[in-house]
C-alpha cells in the first residue's frame, strides 16, 4: 500500500470528488482531514516535539529510552 498526501484548497470540492472516484475505483481509500481540525495548543506540543526530535537527531540531547517515558 502506498500513502499519497495531497494539499487541496478548501473551496476545490470538485476537485476532491473526481479524486475520490478514481482513488475507490482501483480499490484505495480517502481520509480527508482539514488543518482547522488542530487546535493551537495540540500544534504548539506537535511543533515541540519536532524540535526535540531534531535536537536528538542532530544530538544536541539525549533520546529518552521508551522505558523510562512510563513510571511503571
């Protein structure tokens, strides 16, 4: 299975719709979503984790092995 994102303007519905028929004619499946779906405050902790991540990549920080994340 292959996962393509598109970015549609909000006022190309037309545009949706033939997509849509040509994706579930050949068997595959839409999932429209909207950026006003996000708060600003769950894009605020999406934006600081991508910061994090980039400080462990780069290895500016140290990563948090998964089992130190739950007190157990």
């Amino acid at each position: 299975m292959t996962t393509l994102t598109i970015n549609i303007p909000d006022d190309s519905s037309n545009a949706i719709s033939d997509i849509s028929k040509i994706v579930k004619k050949i068997g595959g499946h839409i999932a429209v979503s909207s950026d006003d779906d996000i708060s600003d405050e769950e894009l605020e902790i999406i934006s600081k984790s991508y910061k994090e991540a980039l400080l462990i990549k780069d290895g500016k920080i140290n990563k948090v092995p998964a089992s130190k994340l739950w007190d157990e």
